[in-house]
C-alpha cells in the first residue's frame, strides 16, 4: 500500500516544515513536497512517486486538518496557504510550549496584563 506509505512520509514533512515555522503560518506547495518526498525512493521511481504525492497531497492537508492537527487559510491549485499546526498538533508533536500547558494561563495573563507586570513562567 504505496498510498499509506507516501500519506505518512507527507504528514511527517508537513509537520517538520510546520514545526519549523511555527507560530507562523506557511505556504505548503505541491511540487515542494513531491520534491520531499521523492528523497526517500530510488531515483528510477522519482517519477511516479511525484506524480502520487501530487494526487493525495491535498488529501493528507485536508485529512489532517478534519483530524485537528493543523489549520489551513485556504487553497489554490498548486498547495495550501496559511498552514499552521494546531494545539493539537503541537501536542502530537510533543513540543506544546510549557506556557499553553500551565492551569488558569488566561486568567495569569490578564492579571500580569493589569498589573503592568511582565509575564515569563516564573510569574505563572
């Protein structure tokens, strides 16, 4: 099953290629993850390779954005636009900032926020 094998090597690039830009939001182009993917196969397949990473890549983005792992602005014919990993996805990812995992995070922001104070973890 080739199919399953090239969505997981997408979803692994998408979400290096996420987490590398994270919080920013990236444009994620078709022919760059062919580009990608085609790396991990002999030279003599590159060809079919590519032309299979073209035809389920906008699947794999779609699939992991109904899964909740990364969120998307929207799409043209050569990728997706303002891709950005989710909380969910940073979480999957193992790589959540220790500030979105403290409790009452909201309400210690708006305190610091009142009081003028700065606000690191040693405040939190």
């Amino acid at each position: 099953m080739r199919n399953t094998e090239i969505f997981n090597l997408l979803s692994m690039v998408i979400f290096i290629k996420c987490q590398e830009s994270y919080p920013k939001r990236i444009n994620i182009l078709d022919m760059e993850l062919s580009n990608e993917i085609s790396k991990y196969y002999p030279t003599e397949l590159c060809e079919d390779i590519e032309s299979e990473v073209t035809a389920i890549s906008g699947d794999t983005i779609n699939s992991l954005k109904e899964f909740g792992y990364i969120s998307t602005q929207g799409c043209h014919d050569d990728g997706f636009v303002g891709v950005k990993l989710t909380e969910k996805g940073l979480t999957f990812l193992n790589n959540t900032p220790d500030l979105l995992n403290k409790p009452n995070t909201s309400y210690n922001f708006k305190c610091a926020i009142k009081q003028g104070e700065r606000v690191d973890q040693q405040n939190l």
